[in-house]
C-alpha cells in the first residue's frame, strides 16, 4: 500500500522536472521602447530565457543595436540632422557616426514620417523621455552584469542585420561582431551568446572562415521578400536542413513556414518543417508571437505550437504572458493542477478496491 | 502575481541588481513585480526634481571626471551646484566609495559599466505612467512613492519651496489624493506636518524614522520623541504611516519581540512601511532572508517593505501563499481519501 502511495507521489514528482521550451524576448520586450536598454532590463526581469536584438554599422564601424537600417521610425533624427537623409527620404545608420547618433532620443516604433504608433496599446510613443540607442558593448555589460548581479544565466540571440547590405560599404559586419564579443570572452558554444542572420552564406563564413564556435542559428523566410540573397526553398528542404545541420544549431523560420493560417487567424494544419528539423536535431524558434496584433485566440495559438508543433523556443514580444501560458499547460507544484493529485489519489483507491475483491473472493 | 495586500517597494528600483534610480532599474523592478516604484528627490541649480538618493553626485555617477574642480571645499560634489543639462551629461554608475573608489555591496552590478543616466522626477512619473498604459490589459499599476530627501539642507541652500515644486510635479501627473497611487515620505517630519497643514496635501503621508544617532549634519527632527508614545499620538494627526527602520520594531536583543514603536502604530492605525530589505545584507539575528521575511511579514504582518531585491520577496509571498493552497488541498483530499477507505471496510 505504501509502495503504492510511494509511487504515485514520485510520479507526480516527475511531473515537476519537464521543461517547458526556450521563451525569448523579441527585441527586448513589447513594454518598453524597443532594443532600449530600458526594455533589455524589462525582458530579463520576466524571465526570458533570451533577449532578441538587432545590430548594424554605423560610418565609424560601431555596433548599434537597431532593428532597421535606418532611423525614422524609432527616434527624431529628422529633427535633429534635417538634411542627413538620402533622397529617399530615410536618415541611414550607416551615414552616422557613434557620436552623432547618440544625441538622437529614441521613441515606441512609429510609421516613419508620422505620429502614428505602430503597436497603438504599447508604450506611448510620444513621450518625452530621452531613451536613448545602445551599442552592442552597452548591451553585452549589460547582460554580464545582469548576470552577476541576479546569479542567473541570461542570454543573447544578436541578429546581424542585412550582411550583404553592409559589405556594399566594405564592412564585414560579422567580422566586427565577432571581435566584438572576444573582447568580451564571449567566443564559445557554452557562452551566453546566439548569433542569427538571415544570409545563410554569411553563416557558413563565421564558422567556416572565422572558425567561429559560436552558437549559430538561421532565420528562415520565403524567396520573394528578398531578404537575401540565400534560396531559402532550398534550405527549407531535406537536403538544405541537412547542410544547415553541419553549421547551425537551429533554425528561426517565420512561424507561417511552420504553420498553415486561414485568414482570420485560425490555425488550419502544421506543415513538416519542424520534424524536418528536428531529424537533422536543428532546434525551432519561430517568430514571432505578438499578443497584441494576433488576432485568433493567443492561448491557443501558443499551446498549438508547444503541444503539437513541438518547437523549441517562442520569439515573443510579451514574455511573460508565453511563460505563463506554457507552464500552465506543462506542470507546477501539486496544488495547482488539483487534476493531476486527484488522478492519483482515485488510481491508489482504484487498485485498493481491486485488492480487496481479490482477497474476498 | 502575488495577490497578498503586503506592498512590495522597489527600493531606488531593483537596486540589488542594477545601478539605483535608473530607468531599466526601475523597468527592472516593475517587471519584477513591484507595487511601488521608489523615487528619491533631491533639486538641480534650476530647481528641477531629480531622482537620486544623495545630495552629492560622487558616489554614483563620473561627475569627478566630467567635471573636475567643482566639488565644494569639503572635496564632494554636490547636486545643487550643477544644472539639469550638466546632470543629463553624467553617466550613472552602481554606487561606490568616493574616496577609495570600491564599491559599496560587492556582488552587485559591476561599477562604470554600460551607459546609464539620471532623471528627473517628472521623466520618471511619465515613465510609470506610460508603462502602465502598456502592460497587458491594464491591469496591473504600480504606484509612485516619492522621498522628498533634506529640505531643511534645500533650505540653508535658498532653495526653500523644495516641497512645493515638488508637489507641483506630482500634480502635473495626477497625484493629489490620497485615492491615487502614491506615498510621500520624509524624514522631516516637521516638513511632513509643513505639507499636510500649510500646504494643504492630500496626498498620503509617511514619516520616515530613525535614531537620533544616525541623523545626518542638518536634520533638527527629534526622533526620540516622535517614536514615543506622545510623538506617534501627534505623528497620526497628519501621517497615514511610518517608515521606520526594520530593527525599530522590535526590541533590542534576541527576543524578537515586538517594539513598542510597533504596538503604537497598529494603536493609531497607522501603516508600517520598514526599510530596508536587503538579501545580500541580512543581520545575523536571521538565518537567512526567508526568515527575516518570515518574521516581518507573517508574524508582525507588516502593511509594506522596502527592498532592493523585490523578486526575492515576491517569490516569498508567492511560495507561502502556494503553500498554503497545497497544505489545504492535500488536507482535503486525503481526509476524503481516508473517509472513503473507513466507509469500504466499515
């Protein structure tokens, strides 16, 4: 009897130790003005596994962490270098050297060249508050200091934004950002660093021609975007997963390459990517999962693609609504989940009662 | 989220893990958990509130090297002689020693490292303000609890009306009530009744105590007599709570029995808000942090705490209250268990 009880109580025990997959903080996180050292901080305070950022150059080959090539839509460089901007209209990071884009204050993301906040429930974009850019030295102290002060193992997945782009101004980017991170010791598959892009060439260079042994990850999306130069048909093929295999760790494909949507948001089925992947043991992180602009049932949504899809990671602007969602739906301590310690308790009464027909018949 | 009615104040933000009264302290301490965001406020030349614990910049930010030669003849720095765009030049560090340059707790966030700055009072009611607006479905908000640090140092220094252009701050952002989510503290507390009755605030109140030993160079308050029992009769005329320091409410010695500071509180209903809460500074009259908290918050159940490590706190309060949950439900269903089996055999 007390075997019994015994292990029903470690079974539930059992329970406690399933992980739930990596949560990662896109762009920091949706509360707080993005890539922001402000947002950093708010990411890591929900407990995100990893904080999502962007790089790219500035003239004087500075790392700023930036979502986009050029600044209007985060920040007032309009006002402040009025006649900086291409003929485009666009004021480009990379005509602005470290110094100058300093003075700039950063805002909540707007349509560029009007006061309209793209995520309207966020963060009001029209705030006064200095924000201000971060270079990626900024955010790497930031990280290990975290580190140090809370004892707990924060990490980074830097996106090299647009490499080729950056090589029309012979820069090798990668190159800056891996010497970056050395200056940091930051340079070994243990350490707290991921690096993705979405040139998949670029990646195989880090690895093959800088010899880098860091931990690699390749952004997948379709064809006609142009994002890059890369096929990604084919490396979303059997055969491209298996290359990708022997120079990356995973893959972070747009989620409706893993999913197939109707147009009101609703999940109709999964498609093969992810145990395409993961027979070649490439780790999935899709993205990227926004509470505010989805417009099915989030919950469902999120339970989907951790129950069904099996991936191995969320890249999700509000971490801590993901984190919630996904333990309610992996385990807890008894108490919370009555169901499971009910289950228990009636089996132990079932096999009692079993008992004693068999002994009294 | 903990549901407790105890009040968690970010102390200068989540200070244990980051640089105090910075903004991704305060991010920091808001993603934590927080009721309260804590906000130190000293003036600038131009009078502008910043938000700093100190009356000198030297032993949080560069001021030193960004402006050397203007320290005072006593060799600090202090705020009041620098004006609001010199202060938003300085870079903010985790705080240290000015004279040997180490820091103050050394297993914090590293000195001098990343870019942070200081703010101003109104920067940070604005950023709680938008971060409220932001969170998911509004439903948590998380108040402000300003300290208005030496008027009487403001004073001698022809800034006289501190509390005045501190209060019209508050007003701008909508914090003049005692229904709206802030506390206003001092350590003065001859400036507290100032504010309540001259100045006629409606804000809620909280007098911050201490020993007359640890008075600083220009406070004339008599803590003595305000922590006795004809102190805190008139103290509850015009304050709604005390902010003493922990080891005030109870007596000295190992006993750990209540103060007598403690009884008149709860005698004049007046809520008790300790400072400060500190898991890498734990007296040795505690084994460890859980039990500091153990005894302040489920044994005197105190109404709030200040601490610099609110995700410690938070997941206190959270584990005793799973606890709790789980003692029930096992109880419970085990005596059903119980029940059921004597109702087979019987």
């Amino acid at each position: 009897m007390l075997k019994i009880f015994l292990i029903a109580f470690f079974l539930s025990k059992i329970y406690q130790t399933i992980e739930r997959p990596l949560v990662i903080g896109h762009r920091g996180s949706a509360y707080l003005p993005e890539l922001t050292l402000e947002t950093q901080s708010m990411g890591h305070a929900l407990h995100s596994d990893m904080i999502e950022i962007d790089v790219c150059l500035s003239r004087d080959n500075q790392l700023l962490v930036v979502h986009d090539l050029y600044l209007n839509a985060v920040s007032n460089v309009g006002n402040l270098y009025p006649n900086r901007n291409r003929s485009d209209g666009y004021h480009y990071v990379i005509d602005f050297d470290l110094a100058e884009l300093r003075r700039l204050t950063i805002h909540e993301r707007t349509i560029p060249f009007t006061n309209t906040q793209v995520y309207p429930s966020r963060f009001p974009s029209s705030s006064s508050i200095p924000f201000s850019l971060s270079t990626l030295n900024e955010t790497l102290e930031l990280l290990l200091g975290l580190r140090r002060s809370t004892n707990q193992q924060y990490q980074l997945l830097i996106e090299i934004k647009n490499p080729e782009y950056h090589s029309q101004y012979n820069r090798s980017i990668s190159e800056i950002l891996l010497s970056t991170l050395a200056a940091y010791n930051l340079t070994e598959l243990t350490d707290p660093i991921v690096i993705q892009t979405f040139h998949i060439e670029e990646l195989i260079h880090i690895r093959k021609n800088h010899g880098s042994r860091l931990r690699l990850v390749a952004l997948l999306t379709w064809n006609w975007l142009n994002e890059s130069s890369s096929d990604y048909d084919f490396y979303r093929s059997e055969q491209g997963l298996q290359n990708l295999s022997w120079i990356v760790q995973g893959i972070a494909p747009n989620m409706e390459l893993l999913v197939n949507f109707d147009s009101n948001g609703s999940i109709i089925d999964m498609t093969n990517l992810t145990s395409l992947a993961h027979k070649y043991q490439l780790a999935v992180y899709p993205w990227t999962f926004r509470y505010d602009t989805y417009k099915g049932n989030f919950k469902e949504l999120i339970d989907f693609f951790h129950r069904k899809v099996q991936v191995d990671g969320f890249i999700t602007s509000q971490p801590d609504l993901v984190i919630k969602l996904l333990e309610q739906t992996t385990t807890n301590a008894m108490g919370e989940l009555p169901g499971i310690s009910m289950l228990l308790y009636g089996l132990i009464f079932v096999i009692y009662l079993l008992m004693k027909m068999n002994t009294s018949i | 989220m903990k549901s407790s009615s105890i009040e968690v104040i970010g102390h200068r933000g989540a200070s244990g893990y980051l640089p105090e009264h910075t903004l991704p302290c305060k991010a920091l301490a808001y993603g934590q958990g927080v009721d309260y965001l804590e906000q130190d406020v000293a003036l600038s030349k131009d009078n502008v509130p910043i938000v700093i614990h100190d009356i000198y910049l030297d032993e949080i930010s560069d001021v030193a090297s960004v402006f050397p030669g203007r320290n005072r003849s006593d060799g600090r720095f202090y705020l009041i002689d620098f004006t609001l765009a010199e202060i938003k030049q300085l870079r903010a560090s985790e705080r240290f020693n000015h004279q040997t340059g180490n820091p103050i707790y050394p297993n914090r966030f590293p000195l001098h490292q990343s870019t942070f700055h200081l703010v101003t009072l109104a920067e940070e009611l604005e950023f709680i303000a938008g971060l409220n607006k932001a969170n998911l479905d509004n439903k948590r908000q998380v108040g402000a609890y300003v300290e208005i640090k030496n008027p009487s140092f403001h004073a001698m220094e022809d800034h006289r009306n501190m509390s005045e252009i501190v209060l019209e701050v508050l007003r701008k952002y909508n914090y003049s009530k005692r229904s709206d989510n802030i506390y206003l503290q001092c350590f003065d507390i001859d400036e507290l009744k100032r504010i309540r009755s001259e100045l006629r605030s409606d804000l809620k109140l909280v007098a911050l105590l201490t020993d007359n030993r640890e008075r600083d160079e220009y406070s004339k308050t008599d803590y003595t007599y305000w922590t006795s029992r004809i102190g805190m009769a008139n103290l509850s005329t015009f304050v709604d709570a005390i902010g003493p320091h922990y080891a005030q409410l109870y007596e000295q010695g190992n006993t750990l029995q209540p103060s007598e500071l403690y009884y008149e509180a709860r005698k004049h209903k007046l809520l008790i808000h300790p400072y400060t809460f500190r898991s890498d500074v734990v007296p040795s009259l505690f084994a460890t942090f859980d039990v500091m908290l153990q005894f302040f918050l489920d044994i005197l159940r105190i109404d709030g705490l200040f601490t610099d490590q609110p995700d410690r706190v938070i997941r206190y309060i959270e584990s005793t209250q799973k606890l709790n949950k789980a003692v029930k439900f096992h109880s419970f269903s085990f005596g059903i268990f119980i029940l059921s089996i004597a109702l087979i055999t019987l």
